[in-house]
C-alpha cells in the first residue's frame, strides 16, 4: 500500500512536469503537436509505472488476499460442522426429553408409592402401639378400680360389723369380753 502510495506520487509529479512545460510553450501556436506529444508519453509513462507497480504488486497481494478468504472459509465451515453437531445434539436431547420425562415421572410414582407403604406401615405399627398402650392402661385402670371397690367394700363389711357388734355390746357382754381375754393372757 506504501508503494501504491509513492508511484502515485511521482506520477502525479511528473504529470505536473508536464502540464508545466505544456504552459511554457503555450505561447506559439506551432508547438502544440510538441506538447500533445508530450501529454502522449507522459500517459505512457504513467499508465507503464502503474501496470508495472501493479503487476508487480498485485499478484502477492492477491495471493494473500485469497489465502485467508480460504482460512476464512474454512474456519467458517468448521464452525458451521461444530454448530451442526451441537444443533443434533440438541435435537437427541430433546427427542430423548419424552423417554426421560417418562422415566422420571415413573420413578417419582414409584418412590410415592414406597414412601406410601412406608408411612402406612409406620402410621398401623404407631396405632398398635397405642392401642395395647390403651389396653394395658384400661387394664391397668380395671385393675385399680376393683382394688378401690375390694377396699370399699371391706371398708363397708368392716363398718358394718362394727355397727353390728356395738349395737351387741353391752356393759355385761364387755366385761365378760375382758375377763376373757385376761385369763387367756394368764
């Protein structure tokens, strides 16, 4: 480019070159096949630096220029094979997505209905804890109430008897109560 840059500037120089010897001899009327001579191979000149700059340049840098279209090209069709197997591989994802959904939602029911049986299992084992538990103590509480009722009822036989033998007793029945009782003493 810095080349292209430097031809173009001595083009331009020597083409003001002669546009400046053009106006010098512009003064005769004689001259001007000399300068439409001049203008001719000043032209020459020109387009001759331009196509040997060119042909010189041109090709090395064309030749890089297609190179990395190539490497363009490439890298580009790799990232499109990288994109395509990543695009199938989503696609057997998600046709693989129904066949796990199903199998997740088998298992979920599965373990539902283990973790049923289990809470079932442990809510009958907790109710017959409970339920010999209530039967020991009502046992327990029958046990207590006939002792209460055995206790009573000899508390009753006793005061009954009590009623009964006082109402017996009397001054001569007590003396001879005691006389009885001192002379097993003796």
């Amino acid at each position: 480019m810095k080349r292209l840059g430097k031809i173009a500037l001595i083009a331009a120089c020597l083409s003001f070159g002669c546009f400046a010897q053009e106006e010098k001899k512009a003064g005769g009327e004689g001259e001007g096949g000399d300068v439409q001579l001049w203008k001719w191979a000043n032209f020459l000149v020109l387009a001759g630096g331009l196509g040997y700059v060119i042909g010189k340049n041109a090709p090395a840098m064309f030749k890089a220029r297609t190179a990395q279209i190539g490497k363009d090209m490439a890298d580009a069709e790799e990232e499109r094979r990288a994109a395509a197997a990543r695009a199938a591989d989503v696609d057997k994802r998600l046709a693989n997505l129904e066949a796990e959904i199903a199998k997740l939602r088998a298992e979920s029911q599965n373990e539902m209905k283990a973790e049923s049986e289990r809470i079932a299992k442990h809510t009958a084992d907790e109710i017959a804890k409970i339920q010999a538990h209530s039967e020991q103590e009502i046992e327990s509480a029958g046990k207590v109430a006939r002792m209460e009722l055995q206790r009573h009822a000899a508390e009753l036989a006793i005061g009954l008897a009590e009623q009964k033998i006082r109402a017996r007793m009397t001054p001569e029945t007590q003396d001879a109560l005691v006389g009885s009782f001192v002379s097993g003493l003796k």
